[in-house]
C-alpha cells in the first residue's frame, strides 16, 4: 500500500513540478508581471496611428482619450470635442528623435515632426517642430490625452 501511495504521490509532484517549470518559463519570457513594452517603439506606434489619422488613414476618435487637450505654439487650444471638430488634414508627415518613458499604464513621448497639409483652413509646411505627447492605457488601449507643439509654427 505504501507502495501504491508513494508512486501516485510521485506522480502528483512531477505534474506539479511541469507545471511550475512552465509557469516559471512564461513569467521569464514576459519579463515578469511589471513586464513593458519598449517605450520608444510603443511611442511611435502610437504617434504613427494619431498622424495616419490626421491624414484619413484611420480614425481619429479611436486614437484621442476622453481628457484630450492640444495646445499650439500661438495659445490656441482645444479639447478632444473641439478638435475632432476641426482637425488638421495633413497629405504627408515625418517623425523623428522620439524619446519615451513609460511608467505603468502612462506614456509621455517627446519628438519631432514635420507636416504638409492645411490647419484652420490654412496651408502648412512645417520641418522637425518639437513636440510632446502624453498617452494613458486603459482596457488595453492606448489613447493620446495630451498634445502640446513646442515649435514655431501652429502645425498639429
């Protein structure tokens, strides 16, 4: 009997001890639970969804959280109602030197951009304007709640 016993007490602790291997491999793959994504790549991923949408290649009501505020070089500012209302239209965009730090479900990105398109109404041709950006993730979006250009001109 304690034979019978000590074979199905075996085989218990080698199920467990596959199972605590797996788990232990998953969790060091991830990186462990305070796991993140490179801040600069997710910086850009995101930044690249906000502008594909300023220039019709996506929608820009997915891509703005509900606390957005822009505010441009001239004082101009607006909330996310306010800007979905009058977005810029761009017809090409380049972005570069994106710097990023990401503190658990909180991005804050600071780049450069340049644009070609209308604001306002307006023509614009814009080189390498800096800018900082601020996202938030909820329900595992993320979406851009703050948008200020540093730049001379009122691109964005």
């Amino acid at each position: 009997m304690a034979r019978a016993i000590s074979k199905g007490l075996r085989g218990v602790l080698l199920a467990a001890a596959v199972l605590g291997a797996g788990f232990a491999a998953g969790w060091a793959t991830r990186g462990g639970a305070e796991a993140q994504e490179d801040p600069s790549g997710l910086a850009s991923a995101q930044l690249t969804r906000f502008y594909e949408a300023l220039a019709g290649r996506g929608a820009l009501a997915d891509v703005l959280g509900n606390a957005f505020q822009i505010i441009r070089t001239d004082g101009t500012r607006y909330d996310r109602e306010a800007y979905l209302s009058r977005p810029p239209s761009y017809s090409g965009y380049h972005l570069g030197g994106i710097r990023a730090i990401q503190d658990g479900d909180v991005l804050t990105a600071t780049y450069s951009a340049g644009v070609t398109g209308t604001i306002e109404g307006t023509g614009l041709s814009s080189q390498d304007q800096p800018r900082m950006a601020v996202f938030t993730r909820a329900g595992g979006e993320w979406k851009m709640q703050a948008l200020a250009n540093l730049g001379m001109g009122l691109a964005s």
